[in-house]
C-alpha cells in the first residue's frame, strides 16, 4: 500500500512540475525533486540508478546524507 501511494504522490509531483513549467508562477524545481525522491522510495531499481549517477554523487550525496530525515525516507 505504502508502494502505491508513493508512486501516486510522485506521478502528482511530476504533473504539478511539468504544469510549473508552463506557468511561472508555480515553482517547478521542487516537485521535480520531490517526484524523484517519492519514486526512488517506492522502487529499489530506480533508487539504484538514481544513486549511480554522477549528477547524484556531485550535488546530492552529501545534501541526503546531511538530513537524516530525508535520509530515512529513503531507506524506508
């Protein structure tokens, strides 16, 4: 169930980005993240890939390992 509504709450993420796109007055930066984190916690595979990536290790390892929050939400 926790699968389900993480993959729903990220599809609405990415929705509520892309509508940011097409008017500025919607931030779309932090849904896009938001999407990411919601879907790299509802799937091992795309957390793999997403942690794999050079983009993550340059700018986002040491942000996610900073907040044990976000970090908790991660791992599950």
């Amino acid at each position: 169930m926790k699968k389900i509504a993480l993959i729903i709450a990220s599809i609405i993420c990415f929705i509520l980005g892309f509508i940011g796109l097409l008017i500025p007055v919607i931030p779309q930066i932090p849904f896009f993240v938001l999407g990411v984190l919601c879907l790299s916690a509802a799937s091992t595979r795309f957390k793999r890939f997403l942690v794999g990536t050079s983009l993550y290790q340059k700018h986002l390892k040491e942000h996610i390992d900073k907040h044990e929050k976000v970090a908790a939400f991660l791992n599950g």
